[in-house]
C-alpha cells in the first residue's frame, strides 16, 4: 500500500514540475531535422520508406480520396504560379515546389496540454510522442495540430493493408495501430533506441549520423539531414548554425537575409525543430 | 371551468388566484395518469430514434469511426457540436429555478419543474457525446483521476478533463436540485397514489410530513442547492467554451469565448422552455398554470437572451476583423461567403433576428407561431454550434489541409438519436412525477391572493398613514416648482 502511494505521489510532483517548468528542461538529446527543399526532386521515396518503415496501413483508394489516410511523411505540392495552366494545375511551366511534411516535434507542441490522458508528452530525448496504448482518440490534439500531421486510425486496417502473408513483413520493433488511437512520425523513434542501447552496450555516445531516419536513408538526393542539435559536432547543429535559426524564438534574427532557413509557422512560437531550406528559383 | 376567459391572450393576471387548492393537486395528478394515444406515439418515436443512435454506436464501435467522414482535418463535427447544445439547453433550468428563486419572481413557479428536468435531461443527453466521439470509447474512463498502482494521472491542462469535472459535477447538483424541490409534491403524490406508484412514492418522499422542521430545512437545502448551482451553471459553460478558447486555432481562440456560450446556454435553453412550455399547456390542459402573461415573461427575457447573444457574436466578428490575426479573419470570411454560408446566415437569421419577432405581442400571444419560432431559434443555435466547430477545421493554418467536409450517416443517426433519448426521457417524466410544482403554485397563489391590489399607492397609504411613493413625486414636483 505504501508503495501505491509511493507511486502515485511520485508522479503527482513529477508532473507539477513538468507542468510548472514547462515539461522537460534537462534533454539528454535534442533530436532535429533539415530538409533541403533544393534538392527535393517531389519523387515519394520517403513516403514510401516510412509506410515500410513504421508499419503504415495503406488504407486504399476510398478512405485515401476521404482523407482518411495515414502518411506520417508527406508530399505536398505548391504551385507559386496559380494563373500558368490554370486549367491543368499540374503542367504549369515551372512545375511545382515541394513540401515533405511530418510531424515537427514543436518544444512547444499544442497537441501536448490538450490530451486529456497525457498520451502525447516530452521525452528527454526531445520527441514529441504519442503511446498509443493510452490513447482513448479524443482526437483534440490533431484539431490543435496547426501543420495537420497527426493522423487517426478511423478503421482496423491489419486485414486489408496486409492480407496473409504480407503481415510476414511488418516491422517486429514498433506495433500495429488498432482503430480509435492517434498516430503521427515519431522521428523513427524505434531507430533511435537502438542505438542509444548500442552506444550504452559499447560504453560510448551516439555518433553523429549513426542514426538514421528511414526517410533520410531512402532520400536519393539526400535532402534530408537528422542529428542531435545538442551535439555542437553534429550535421544538424551545423546547418542550423550556419542559417542561423535558433531554437526557443518565434522570429529569427539573421545578420544575413540570403540564408534560406525558415521555420513554418515561427510566429505561432509551437518551436518546431524541422529546419526548411529554400527552394531557391530563377527569376 | 365555465369562466374561460382569463385562460384567453387577454388575460392580464399571471395565475387566477382563486385557483382552489385541491383543484391544483387534481389538475397535477391528473396530468400523471392515463397517458393517451399521442403519447405512446411520441414515445415511440423517441424509441425508434433511440435505436437508430444505438445502432450507429454498434456500427462505430465495430469499425472505427470512419463513417462519420471525420478526417485528418476535421477531426470534430456533429459530434462535439451537438454536446455543445445540449449543455447549452440546460442552462434554462438552473436560470430559471435558482436564478429567478434568489430574485424571487414567482411567475417562475408553475413551469419551473419542468425547465429544471429539461436540465437534467439535456445534461444526460450531452454527457453522452464526449464519449460516443472517443475513438477507443471502451477506454473513456481513463479521463477520471482514479488510483491506479502505475501511478498514471490524466492530463490536468486539457481542457477535456475540466468538462469531464464540470458535467459531472453540474449533472449532479442539477438532479439534487431537481429532486429536493420535489419532495413535498412527491409526498402529495404518495398520499394520492394506488398501486406500483405508492411504494415508490413512499420511497422518494423521504417521510415528508409538511411540519414545521421540515419546511425548514427543506427550504434552507433549497436555497443552499441554488446558490450553488449558478455559480455552476457559468461555470461549466465557460469551461466547454474552453475546448475551444484553449486551443490555437484560428476561429477557436477566442477571448471573448465564455461569456458568449453562457450567453447562447441560457439563450437555446429559453427558447427550449417556451417550445416544451406550449407542449405541455396544449397536452396536458395546464391553461390555469401555464398562462399567457408567463409565456409573455419568457418570451422578454429570451429576446433580451438573445440580444445579449447577438451582441457577443458580433463583438467576436469585430475583434476578428479588425485584428491583424490573418487566419482568423479567413475562417470568418469563409463562413460568411465560404461552402457554409447557408448555415452560417441561418444561424444569424434565426438567432438575431428572428428574436425581433418576440417584441410584437401577437406573436408572443400566439401559441402556434411562437411554438414554430421558438423551434427555430433552437434550430438557429445548433447551427451556431456547428458553425463553431467545423468552419474552423475546415481552413485552420495549413493551406494543405483545407478542405470542406459533410457529416456521415453516423453523425446524423447520434444528432437524431440525442432528441430520442431526450424525448423519452422528459416522456418518463411527466407521467412519474409532477411537471407542475403543486406546492408553489399553492405559494403562488396563496401571496398572490394577499398582495395584489388594483393601486399600489393607496393600499400603502391606506395601511401606513403616510403618502404612497407616487404621492410623495407629486408633492416634491409641485413643491419644486
């Protein structure tokens, strides 16, 4: 009994410090993202990584034309020339701009305050995730979501997406979403374990680009770049330097207004830690 | 029953007070026996809408919440819109009872009862939505605190979890409040009762023998339970408006949020009052209870209701549109000329300006229009709160994300269903328990009997001595001059 208490106690103050302190303040890691939107060719490869990766159910043409799909990483397409071709949208002469889209892990995430059973929180490692096991789909953090990336299993999908034999091929080291729970791109959380279990095992530290997202790995044209941002070595910590764009700031204060990387939606101040380069086009 | 004619419009008086007392508990009684045709019809089709909910729910809970063509941007509708209402239709009851008990206007007293049911109902009818709506709704006690040994609390911050202790807390006071002020009409049933009510009775009246101690404290819990519950009543509305206000999306976060969904509670509610109001004087034969000049009074204070409403809505528009919030300002340009558009102006029209309507005593006098436009203007208020929920979702920020969508078969099988289980409920009411509450009717026509006189002013100078306050004007004007 004591114990229960113990318990209970223990993650009553453990929660009114998140909830004063504003969630976790000592990162072990702060996993981000660049996308080069230069280099995006628009081809879906890491669309269709993620689907193998995180065990996606396609969920066929019907629910896709209801939106009711599930893709954690998306395309989306922009035409900056909405007059050219007005009639076939998509053979305007310059073609469209390219927007991979996912889950932007935000430092401050909307979708965090609002779930009524605290099924999407802060790991130290800087993720937002989402345990699905405790999600009762009240849906409120997807209507909080100002980027739409988080997606509800409106139906079971495990009979159609992978008819026998094909469930041979899902992925053993993340589960298979039932209706009702609210899913979204976890930064391939499942890959960042491993090898912070493998660093553990070898007695050293995660190595800069020993992690790899399966939509980074797939990209051909490698656009994608994935790091610790606490690691002032890293890829990630670089690129974001040399843009200069910081984190913790709704509006960016670069001595160079050349440099390409932006933030969606800064100014709403949710801190999201994907960093976008320009698409940069001739005049 | 030969003199009529203060049951007609004209009719001045707000209750005949020469009413007799043993006439109040036969016309009340009465009421509760043999229901006749129309109402097992009416029941039935409360039941047959009951079931199409409870078949939609098997469906839900079977393959996923798919048909109600929620999706990725559209993750609330009907649903969440429709628990809206509903809580909104209950504030009629806590107005009229505690609020109007604590001012002591008594015109409140022959149709409270039935206003404070309706709470009670509707409250039961919208508790079931934020349930229904969870995509694991086998799951949906998760959001109580309860101890488990993983020590897993529910999140505080979500506003979700302040409905969950706001309706359950509202839900049971307002039923309190329901059945203590019916223990002395309980005790008169049970004294008239024969057969399965008599146990029953017995039971509820909780040995009601109207002495003196009694009264007492009956009327101290009374009081009590009131103050209470309004506090409560603003409360609980504020905090569904917080679903909303909380949240960042444009169109949702709103200041100004709370007061105007207290607003639109008590206005749908009134407006749900004269609908039941005109059902029950035209049903039940209650022309000596429910008389014209307290339709009247509704009928005032839903219009100042919904001018108080109107006023809101529209502060809500100008903080928007003048603004510099540009996401907000899309999401009401879209609802004003947006694929909503219809519901939107039908939302104005038949919540500010169908109102103007109430002003023109013929229509306040006419019991088969004001039943239609009080229907209405419920009609008006449940667009309100669809025009709330999905216009916003429909746009939101993400340009990639805009889309319009129309609500499946699901949703309108639950919106339907809500009006059964309602209707089926306040059916089981009216022939338990008393819709009139006999005791103050008897109050009501007992003070009334005492202290109408034709002309204030004399019967006060007839009785103190010193001139009446018309009296005393008119020496201090002729004195001044």
């Amino acid at each position: 009994m004591s114990s229960l208490l113990g318990n209970i106690f223990k993650g009553w103050s453990d929660y009114t410090k998140g909830n004063e302190e504003g969630g976790h303040h000592d990162y072990e890691h702060m996993y981000a993202m660049v996308i080069d939107l230069d280099m995006c060719t628009g081809c879906n490869a890491c669309s269709t990584a993620c689907y193998a990766e995180n065990n996606l159910a396609t969920v066929g043409e019907e629910y896709f034309g209801a939106r009711q799909a599930m893709h954690w990483m998306r395309i989306e397409r922009y035409f900056d020339e909405p007059n050219v071709g007005e009639a076939e949208a998509d053979t305007q002469s310059r073609g469209a701009s390219f927007l991979p889209m996912m889950c932007q892990h935000c430092n401050a995430a909307p979708c965090e305050p609002v779930c009524p059973v605290a099924a999407t929180y802060h790991t130290p490692d800087g993720l937002n995730a989402q345990i699905y096991n405790r999600c009762i789909g009240s849906r409120y953090c997807a209507n909080n979501c100002p980027f739409r990336v988080r997606y509800f299993n409106f139906y079971d999908h495990q009979e159609t997406a992978w008819p026998a034999p094909m469930e041979q091929q899902l992925n053993p080291d993340i589960s298979v979403r039932s209706k009702g729970v609210m899913e979204k791109c976890t930064f391939c959380i499942q890959r960042t374990r491993a090898a912070r279990n493998t660093a553990k095992n070898e007695g050293r530290a995660i190595r800069d680009g020993e992690i790899q997202t399966a939509c980074q790995q797939t990209c051909p044209t490698s656009a994608i770049l994935f790091g610790d941002l606490l690691d002032e070595t890293s890829a990630v910590h670089q690129a974001w330097k040399r843009h200069q764009v910081q984190l913790g700031k709704y509006a960016q204060n670069k001595t160079n207004p050349e440099l390409r990387g932006y933030r969606i939606f800064e100014e709403l101040n949710v801190d999201t830690k994907v960093l976008y380069l320009e698409r940069v086009r001739e005049v | 029953m030969s003199d009529r004619k203060h049951l007609t419009r004209e009719q001045t008086k707000d209750i005949d007070e020469n009413i007799a007392w043993a006439s109040i508990n036969t016309d009340v009684l009465r009421s509760m026996e043999n229901p006749r045709r129309g109402y097992w019809v009416a029941m039935a089709v409360s039941v047959c809408l009951f079931s199409v909910m409870i078949y939609a729910e098997v469906y839900q809970y079977m393959y996923g919440m798919g048909a109600a063509l929620l999706n990725t941007s559209h993750m609330w509708d009907l649903y969440i819109s429709t628990f809206v209402f509903w809580i909104g239709m209950s504030h009629s009851g806590t107005l009229l009872s505690a609020i109007l008990h604590l001012v002591h206007a008594d015109w409140r007293k022959p149709i409270y009862r039935f206003a404070e049911a309706m709470t009670t109902f509707s409250l039961m009818t919208a508790g079931i939505f934020p349930v229904i709506h969870l995509g694991r709704v086998w799951n949906f006690y998760w959001v109580m605190p309860y101890m488990t040994d993983r020590g897993i609390w529910p999140n505080f911050r979500s506003p979700l979890i302040w409905d969950a202790f706001a309706i359950t807390t509202y839900l049971t006071s307002s039923v309190l409040f329901l059945y203590i002020g019916m223990i002395p009409d309980l005790a008169i049933c049970r004294d008239n009762a024969k057969g399965w009510r008599k146990p029953l009775y017995t039971w509820l009246s909780l040995g009601w023998r109207g002495d003196d101690r009694q009264w007492r404290n009956f009327r101290f819990t009374y009081l009590m339970i009131a103050c209470f519950l309004i506090p409560l009543a603003v409360s609980v509305h504020s905090i569904v408006s917080m679903d909303f206000a909380m949240s960042i999306m444009p169109g949702w976060h709103v200041t100004t949020f709370p007061p105007y969904f207290v607003a639109g509670a008590l206005y749908s509610g009134c407006a749900a009052i004269i609908t039941l109001f005109i059902l029950l004087r035209y049903f039940f034969k209650f022309e000596h209870y429910m008389t014209f000049p307290i339709l009247d009074k509704v009928c005032k204070l839903t219009f100042v209701i919904a001018m108080v409403w109107t006023y809101l809505n529209l502060v809500e528009f100008a903080s928007v549109w003048y603004g510099h919030d540009i996401p907000s300002k899309e999401v009401l340009i879209a609802k004003a000329t947006g694929p909503y558009s219809p519901f939107f102006w039908g939302m104005m029209t038949f919540g500010s300006v169908l109102p103007f309507s109430l002003l023109s005593k013929w229509v306040r006098r006419n019991m088969y229009v004001l039943f239609f436009a009080s229907i209405f203007l419920n009609v008006g208020m449940w667009l309100e709160r669809w025009m709330i929920v999905t216009p916003t979702l429909s746009l939101g920020y993400h340009p990639q994300a805009f889309n319009v969508m129309w609500p499946g078969w699901t949703e309108w099988a639950m919106v339907g269903g809500s009006f059964g289980w309602f209707g089926m409920l306040f059916l089981i009411f009216v022939k338990v328990f008393p819709c009139v509450s006999m005791y103050e009717v008897k109050e009501m026509v007992f003070h009334r009997k005492r202290t109408i006189y034709e002309d204030v002013d004399e019967m006060m100078t007839l009785h103190s001595g010193v001139p009446g306050p018309k009296a005393q004007a008119q020496t201090q004007t002729s004195g001044g001059a």
